[in-house]
C-alpha cells in the first residue's frame, strides 16, 4: 500500500480537516512532503561519506525524491516536484526553529557550512526511532497541502548531480522510514474503520 493511496485514506479520518478538501495536486504535495520529511531524519542521522558536505547529502536526498532512476539528471517535471521537496523540507526545518537565513541559504545556495550547522543541531530536536515516524505522520498529515505547494522561497533549479553509492543507500534508508509512516498511517486507518463498523453494528 502506498502512501499516496493513504493519503487520500487518511481524510476519512477526521484528525486534520484540510486534508478533507485536496485534489489531486494536494495528494501529489503530501507524498511528496512525507518523503522530504523522512530524508530530513535520515539527513540528520546518517554518517557523510568522506569528501561529502552535508549540502552534497541533502541535495542528494532531496533529488532522490524527483529523480526516480537516479541518474542525477532532472527534467522539467522533476524540477518542479524537486522544488516541492525543497518547500516542505524548508517548512520542517523552519518547525524546528532553524532561522530563514539559514533555510535559504542550505536551500537555495546549498551552503557547506550552513548545512553542516544545522545537521549538527537537528538531533537535538528531532526524535529516533518510533518517535520519529510519529514526528513525521504528525508533520505531514498536519500539513496544509497548499503551503507545500507554494514554491516562491526556493529560486533556481538543481543542476545535474551525481548520486554516489551512499547516498543511494541513505534514499532507500529514507524511503524505508517513509514506508514505516505509511504502516502507521495503515493501522489507524484500520482501527478507525473498525470502530465506525463496531459503533454501526451496535446501533
């Protein structure tokens, strides 16, 4: 089950009432948004290669997410999906309390030192393990899909990048805690759907 199925799932649930009104596009940000937010986690977590800054990890992250065969090049239509995951992330970091000088800068510049700074930090504010797929279903699914979807803070597009062993390796980890989220996300939408068939049954 993927997560953009239960995304659209999940607004039978009556725990984020936006999400009772998206489209299409909406659904689209909000995958997008849950991938983003899980390559932040992994960003934060995951030992760089040597040579790597944490600006080359996080581009790469984030071009994981748009290039879906990871040959680094990036068509229109990625570029924009590229410009979404750059918006959430900005969103996340800035819940984080990570300062809009900095988010454009690690963003927008892709800047060594600014990135490596709030790597260091992120830690600090962000949970591990079960707590972290609870810190991302809450994010994600207490987002406004518009907000994701408005780009205006992220300038330029990615120039074509190569992606190295390790960070294909930190992709898959990423997606692998996207696909923990949507797990979650599964269960509740079961529980949910069998107290609404226990409280008809009972009537």
């Amino acid at each position: 089950m993927d997560a953009a199925y239960l995304l659209k799932e999940a607004i039978h649930i009556p725990v984020s009432p936006p999400q009772g009104k998206l489209g299409p596009a909406g659904y689209a940000a909000l995958d997008i948004a849950l991938k983003t937010v899980a390559s932040i986690h992994v960003w934060a977590r995951l030992r760089l290669a040597p040579g790597e800054t944490a600006a080359d990890r996080l581009r790469a992250l984030l071009v994981g997410i748009a290039d879906q065969n990871q040959d680094g090049e990036l068509d229109a239509n990625e570029q924009g999906v590229l410009a979404i995951a750059r918006s959430t992330a900005w969103l996340y970091l800035e819940s984080k309390s990570v300062v809009p000088d900095d988010l454009d800068d690690i963003l927008n510049r892709w800047d060594a030192d600014r990135a490596d700074a709030v790597r260091s930090f992120l830690p600090h504010v962000i949970p591990a393990g079960k707590l972290a797929v609870l810190d991302i279903d809450r994010f994600v699914f207490g987002l406004d899909p518009e907000a994701v979807l408005d780009t205006k803070r992220i300038v330029g597009k990615v120039p074509p990048v190569r992606i190295t062993a390790g960070q294909k390796a930190a992709i898959l980890e990423a997606r692998r805690l996207a696909t923990a989220v949507v797990n979650r996300r599964a269960l509740e939408v079961k529980a949910w759907r069998d107290r609404q068939r226990a409280r008809m049954a009972s009537r």
